[in-house]
C-alpha cells in the first residue's frame, strides 16, 4: 500500500479534507506542533489502494530575510540592503511543524499538496517540498486543485492530482524580494532620518516609532493623499441655473436647463429674463423607452470588499477574515479569486436547488429554476479569469448557525444573495423623457415605471425606484407653474471610501486580491491614515508629511506607477514570459537609482516633517549619524562597515556597524562640533582616513584612544568651583567610578578616576603653583586662558607612554608634548577637528572652519557636509582666515 502525506495550508483544512475523504472514518495523533494534527485513514487514487496521512502547515513556512549581519538596523548603509544576501529559512516559531513533516516525509511514497490554489499558496507548496525533499529525494510529488472544502471539489481533487506550478512559486518569491528589499532600505531610511528630529504626537513610543515604507503600501497611502490634497485646494465658484416646474391634474413635473449651469452672472440673468418676457413652453419630444437595469458580474474578491464596505460598513480586513471562516467551514468557495466569470462546466442549477428551502429566498430560487417562470439567465463574463478558482459563491446551504456572528451572516446573505441575482433576469422598466422649450432655452424631464424587478427582488442591496411624471404630448403648450434662476456652488470631491480606495488600488493594479486590505490595515496601524463612520479616509500629519517630502523632491515615489509595472512584470513571471531573475534585476535596478535619489533629496522630508511637528531636542543634527555613512571596511571583523555617529554624550565616534558583536571603534575629541564625509582621497593617505594629513588632530585621535570602550568621551566636562579655576569632573559618575573602564582622566586603567594621579596632581597646582614645583611635578600655565596645564600620559598603540600637556579648560584646545617642549617647539591649541570638522571654539576661529586642510593642497580639497552639500575653499583651519593657511597663522604659536 503506498503510504501518502497530504499537507493542507491551515489545521481546519487538514481537517475538513481528512474528514470528506475518509467518510469520517479516520484515526487522529499528534504531530510535534500540537495544533497541527495528524489525520490517519485509507483511500483509493485512481484504483491504487493508499494509506493517507493529512497534516497541516500555518501559512508560509519559511521566510526571506537578510543575513544575520545586515538584519541590524545600524549595520550597513541602507542602500547596500539592494544587494545584500537574503536567505529563506524556517522560523523558530515553525521548527516544530518542520519536524513532523520530515518524521512523516521519511516513510511516504508520495507527497499530496493541499494548499490554496493561487500564487501564495503555490509557494507555500514549494516550502513544504523543499523541506519533505531535503529528508526523502524519491517522493512523488502531486498537486490538489479545489476550490470549495465541498465533497464533490475534494474528491475530484483526490482524483486529478497535477504538478505543482513552479511560475507561480516564482512570482511570489520574487515579490517577497522585492519587497524586502525596498521596504526595509526605505523604512530604515525614514525612520533613522526623522524619528530623533521629531516630536511625533501619534506614536505613544515615540523612541520605538518606525516610519514604515512598503511598495504597496506608500501608493496606497498616495491615493488618500491626493484626494486630500484636491479638497483642499478646492476654491467654491458660484453658478446659476434656470429651472422651471408643470403643475397638471396628474401631478407635478420638474424641469432641468439642459444648458446644466453657467458661471458668468450676466448671461444667466440675461437668458433668465428672455425666458420670462416669453414665458410659454412648448413640448418639443416625448420619448419613451424600455430601459433594463442589469444584475452584477459574478463576485471576485476586490467587488466582494467593496460591496461589504458599502453594505454594512465592513472594513476590508475584516471581510476577508469572515470570508475566510465561512470558506473553511465549507459554505462559501475560496475567497480570493480575480474571476468574474462562471466556467461552463460549473453546475450552476445545483448550486440554487440547494437554497430551495431558505425561509427568506427559497421562494425566489423556486422561481428562478421555473422555466414557466422565464427568470433565468446565464450569468454575465466580466472579463476577467485568474485560471485558478471560480467566482466566490455558495457551496452549502444554512439557514443561519448559531455560532455565526453578525457579520459572518450579513457576508452569507449577500454571496447568496448576489450569486442569484447573477443568474437572473435584469429589471425592465419604462422610461420617459420630455423635452420643452421656452424662448429658445431648452429644458427636460423624465419618469420612471418599473415593469418587472426581476433580479432587485432578491437583491435587496440595490434599487431602482418609481419616479412617476405627468403625461405630456408633442406640441404641448403650457405656462410654467414656476420659472426661477438659483444659484449655486461647486463642491469638492468626498474623501475617498474604503470602496472607492479599493476601486483606486484594483484600477493602479496596487497589490493582489488577497493584499489590499493588508496594505490598508497597514496604513491604519502606522497611523499614516484615519477612517471616520462612513469609512471615509483623512491622512494624519504624519502620513501628508512623508508624502509632501517626496512629492518635494520630484520622485514620486508615492504613485502607483512603480509599483504597477512590478506588479505587471510578476504576473509575466506566473506566466513563464519572464524569468524571476530578470524581474528581479529591472526592478531592483530602478528601485536603488529612486532610493538614492531620496537619500541626496532627503532636506525635503526634513523641510515637510518640520511643517507639521514640532522639533526634538533629541535630535543631533547629524544626519550622517542616524542613516550610518559608511567612512571605510571594518578591519578588525572585515565584515561591516566603520560609520560615523555620535555616542549618547554627543561626542562623534567611528565605530564599526557589526556592534555589539564588533566593538571596533575611533573616538574622537570631544571639543569637534561637526564631523562629515567626504569622498576626496588624499594622496599620502590610505581611502577611509580618519583626520587626514593632520599631525596634530592624528594626535588627538591617539589621545582619545580606539578599539573597544566602555563610553566615548573626548574630554570630560568642566566645572567652575565658587573658590577655583575650572577642574575636569566626570559627567557619569557610576560609569567613571568603575575599575572596569578606562579612566576618564588619563584613559589608563587600573584605578578609578576619583583616584587618578593626574586628578591629585591638578588640584595641588590649583592649590598651590609652588607646592607643585617643590614636589617635583611638571606644569606649565595655557598660553591661551592661563590655566595650569597639568602632566599626563598617553595610553594609545602609537604613543603608549608619552607624556604630553593639555588645558582642563573645555572651552580651551591647549596641547603640547612633552618631548616638543624639549626640543624647543612651542605650545600650540590644538584643532579639534576630524575628517570635516570645525573646532569647539568658533569666536576665536573667525568662524567654524570646515575641512582639514593640508598647507600644500589646500585648494583641491572638497568636502560634504551631512545634508549633502559640497564644502570647498581655501581658508586657514586655525582662525578662518581666506588670506593664508593654518602653518602660516600668525595665532597658532601665539
């Protein structure tokens, strides 16, 4: 007996198919995930007698994501996430349905797939077969196709096994990519640039805010934008109409200008007043006709939304999770489904036989299979035929279950519902039009009667009412009962629908049938969007924001236009006329020129964020900081890239992205104000130089140290005591008093920075000068404030051991070695400045010098600051003079 492991996309699944095939005669166990049963019985597949084993995944089983060492937000640029390796694996949450499926995979003939039948779960599919095949390579592998969880679609399925579809697979992987990809480079993006420089009044956790952007998800948020946009900028203009009235024994008759409006006054009054100098109208045309209102096309995924939406006021998400309870438990067909158009194989009589004994639309389904009765009619095609389920229609009669909620037989009754009105007669009526005339103006009226409902008497969600009109005949004369000239204003368009948004999306080709409603949820979740009671949407301030900063920048990324020739390319996928390896490319290619485009433009979303909210004083004014520009490799881990942010104390840093992992790390004097990238290379240093030519900033960086530390910190901060000069105190004293870290002081370790000799030796100068010179330890005063410069050492590779001088004053950039004092060389205030930087003290520089500056080459030096922005000139970096360089400052010895 073959042994066969069917494995269906959900638990009720398995269950429902195990239960029809097995007749209900089955044996049920465990697998290792409790809520994933395993179903034991036997049956014949086309005469081979087969032991059966049905089990069940939840969805996907795999997912795609990136690489451990780019899943950390810091850990690259954002860009490289274009190219970086993704990996699709089996979640923790999902090892343990891995498990079951390899112990049954290992002792089975064949493997029968029993996912739903469109694109997603095709690649569910191929999930399953990867991990079955990885345990056992001899498995013959089937595909079930249905479309109900009904006994006839099951066991035709049973019989009918196919190969599973390896274009669809494809489509949906390479979507999954996609998305990936753009969605996480563009959040990282947003959120890194704006959370820190804004106070988000919709976030709760303004800290934890992420500022999301998906493919679908922004064209979405576009739509509600752009309506928006076109009331606001709506201006009401006043117009005029004539409009007149017949009062006769049979009523009264309204008539309409057939001129509609005009908008320019004079000439309204001037017609106006001929028409009442001449006030008798004559009846130019009666015509009457019949008029047929049809029913709907067959119920598709997008129309079964809309119509929920406008019905009953369910939102989409919504709809889709009470449609896919009434799918599993058999009364519905699959939910998701593009098609609009019936087969010709589908046994459309059955369906209605079934709902004969409905106490509410029995009758009318008797009717509707009396041929006397002539209310049949062969549904419409709209056109549309995804080629994998019918449309969405009722499978199983109820009269109602008691477990149902209110929602749950509302979406019943209007599948039912609009299933028979699909097959069903349109609704006939007569109508009348009369046209008159009155001093040359021409004006009409018109009636309805309905002469047979036909399809609206059992479609009750529509109507098509009575609006009786006096008889009227060619060449009529009468006085009007009235004849008046109104005014009136145009109005904006309404705020766009849940429906209407749905009909934007479906129209854009936004998303699948099965994905709308996700990418409206995600709208609301993020906060981008509001919905009030009649399901009408209003952007917030945070979702008009991103898309005005975009917009602002020329790209529109917040079109449809992107995103529907991906989704147009994937279909071409599903459908073998293109290959997932070329989507891929094209739409990644195009996807990474746009991303970089909004990097260079990002001062837009700046300029739009700073409309609407309010700064943060949380915000470092770094920009290069929070989107991690890259200065160079990593070359401890050569992994990740070294980039340049600031610690939590503001002072900047290079540290490697790999963090925590790697530690690798340059800090920089604490005294620099700005620290920026440039792409120059200098031609005595190596690409990704930190400080460049420099001697004395290369110093500084030494002092501060590199590699792992337990904080950054440049220079401690001072304070002024009530009876002293300024002395150097620690501004975290928990961290400071920690044996564990570097001391603050002299950045040795080995003692705490409460007992660093330097620290001992500064106060007894402070004290006392002579007291210093009768113990024998060295100080000399700050040529530049006059504070006693006390002695310390250097604990850095290159200068472990030297002994150098430097001012405890913050305001002040006093340094000098020791061994430069023997020999002669002068003091100097040392630039605090680090790639492009400008030092702590501008008033004495003339100014913030921006860039480091070599005397021999000064004039091609170019530098970029963090907005993106060229920094270029020939300027001294020590006061900011144009006229000379910084080895020819008449201040630096001074």
């Amino acid at each position: 007996m073959i042994k066969v492991l069917n494995v269906a996309e959900k638990p009720s699944v398995a269950k429902s198919v195990a239960t029809i095939l097995s007749r209900n005669q089955l044996r049920v166990r465990d697998g290792r995930s409790r809520y994933n049963k395993i179903f034991e019985f036997n049956y014949s597949i086309n005469g081979q007698q087969c032991h059966m084993l049905v089990t069940s995944v939840t969805g996907h089983l795999m997912e795609v994501e990136f690489e451990d060492r780019f899943r950390k937000w810091h850990s690259c640029d954002p860009a490289d996430l274009y190219t970086a390796p993704v990996r699709k694996y089996v979640p923790e949450d999902k090892l343990d349905i891995k498990r079951t499926l390899e112990e049954e995979a290992r002792r089975c003939h064949w493997l029968v797939l029993w996912l739903d039948c469109d694109r997603e779960g095709e690649n569910i599919a191929f999930e399953v077969m990867e991990v079955c095949k990885g345990v056992n390579r001899n498995l013959t592998i089937r595909r079930a196709r249905f479309s109900a969880l009904i006994e006839r679609d099951i066991h035709e399925a049973a019989q009918n096994l196919i190969a599973p579809n390896q274009w669809f697979s494809d489509a949906v992987d390479a979507r999954q990519e996609i998305d990936l990809r753009i969605g996480a480079s563009f959040t990282r993006f947003q959120t890194m640039l704006l959370r820190d420089r804004f106070v988000i009044d919709s976030a709760q956790d303004d800290r934890n805010l992420v500022l999301s952007y998906g493919p679908c998800q922004f064209p979405t948020l576009g739509f509600v934008v752009e309506r928006y946009w076109e009331i606001q900028s709506h201006e009401p203009e006043e117009f005029w109409t004539i409009n007149c009235t017949h009062r006769s024994d049979e009523g009264l008759a309204s008539f309409s200008w057939m001129r509609g409006h005009l908008f320019d006054y004079t000439s309204s009054v001037i017609l106006y007043e001929m028409c009442v100098e001449e006030p008798t109208a004559t009846v130019t045309k009666v015509q009457q006709q019949e008029k047929l209102k049809y029913p709907p096309y067959p119920l598709s995924t997008i129309e079964l939304e809309k119509r929920a939406s406008r019905y009953f006021r369910m939102s989409s998400e919504q709809t889709m999770k009470v449609a896919e309870d009434l799918y599993q438990a058999g009364f519905i067909s699959y939910p998701r489904t593009e098609t609009d158009s019936f087969s010709s194989r589908t046994d459309l009589h059955t369906i209605v036989q079934e709902h004969q004994e409905h106490p509410v639309w029995g009758s009318y389904a008797q009717r509707l299979l009396d041929p006397g009765a002539g209310l049949w009619r062969n549904p419409s095609n709209g056109g549309h035929d995804d080629k994998a389920h019918p449309p969405i229609h009722p499978t199983k009669f109820s009269a109602g279950e008691s477990r149902w909620s209110q929602d749950h037989h509302r979406l019943y009754e209007l599948v039912v519902r609009h299933f028979l009105a699909c097959v069903s007669q349109p609704a006939v009526g007569a109508e009348t039009v009369v046209e008159i005339d009155i001093a040359g103006e021409r004006f009409s009226a018109s009636g309805r009667v309905i002469l047979a409902k036909n399809y609206l008497d059992v479609y009750r969600f529509e109507s098509w009412g009575d609006s009786m009109i006096p008889t009227h005949v060619q060449g009529q004369q009468f006085i009007p009962a009235t004849l008046t000239l109104d005014s009136g204003v145009t109005r904006p368009p309404p705020l766009l629908s849940e429906a209407d948004l749905l009909s934007c999306m479906d129209k854009a080709g936004i998303g699948t049938d099965a994905t709308m409603h996700d990418h409206i949820k995600k709208l609301l979740d993020r906060f981008y969007v509001t919905k009030d009671a009649n399901t009408r949407f209003s952007p917030t301030n945070l979702g008009e924001a991103l898309v005005m900063g975009y917009d602002d920048m020329g790209y529109e990324l917040w079109k449809p236009n992107l995103r529907s020739l991906m989704e147009y390319d994937m279909k071409e996928v599903s459908v073998g006329n293109k290959s997932k390896a070329e989507v891929l490319a094209t739409c990644l290619q195009q996807m990474k020129a746009c991303f970089l485009d909004a990097k260079v433009n990002k001062v837009k979303l700046l300029e739009a964020m700073a409309i609407f909210f309010n700064r943060s004083d949380r915000s470092n004014g770094d920009d290069s900081s929070a989107l991690g520009e890259n200065v160079r490799p990593c070359g401890l881990c050569q992994e990740a890239n070294m980039v340049l942010k600031k610690n939590r104390d503001g002072n900047f840093m290079v540290g490697c992205s790999g963090f925590p992992q790697c530690r690798n790390a340059v800090w920089l004097p604490g005294p620099v104000l700005e620290a920026t990238i440039t792409n120059n290379i200098c031609n005595s240093c190596t690409p990704g130089c930190i400080g460049g030519c420099d001697e004395t900033l290369r110093q500084l960086i030494e002092i501060c140290g590199t590699g792992s530390r337990v904080q950054a910190r440049g220079r401690p901060p001072t304070t002024t005591p009530s009876n002293g000069p300024p002395t150097t105190t620690p501004s975290n004293p928990q961290r400071s008093n920690s044996r564990q870290a570097p001391c603050i002081y002299c950045y040795q370790t080995g003692h705490a920075s409460t007992d660093c000799p330097s620290r001992i030796s500064a106060t007894r100068h402070v004290q006392s000068h002579g007291m210093n010179q009768q113990n024998g330890e060295s100080s000399i005063p700050c040529s530049t404030c006059g504070t006693p410069c006390v002695l310390r050492t250097a604990n850095t590779a290159n200068n472990r051991g030297r002994k150098f001088y430097s001012c405890s004053s913050q305001a002040c950039n006093f340094f000098v070695w020791e061994d430069s004092l023997n020999n002669g060389s002068a003091p100097r205030s040392a630039p605090r400045q680090n790639i492009s930087s400008s030092a702590s003290n501008p008033s004495r520089r003339g100014g913030r010098g921006r860039g480091v500056q070599n005397a021999g080459r000064a004039g091609d030096v170019t530098f970029v600051s963090a907005t993106g922005e060229p920094i270029s000139g020939r300027r001294c970096f020590v006061c900011g003079d144009p006229s000379h360089f910084a080895n020819a400052c008449p201040s630096r010895g001074s």
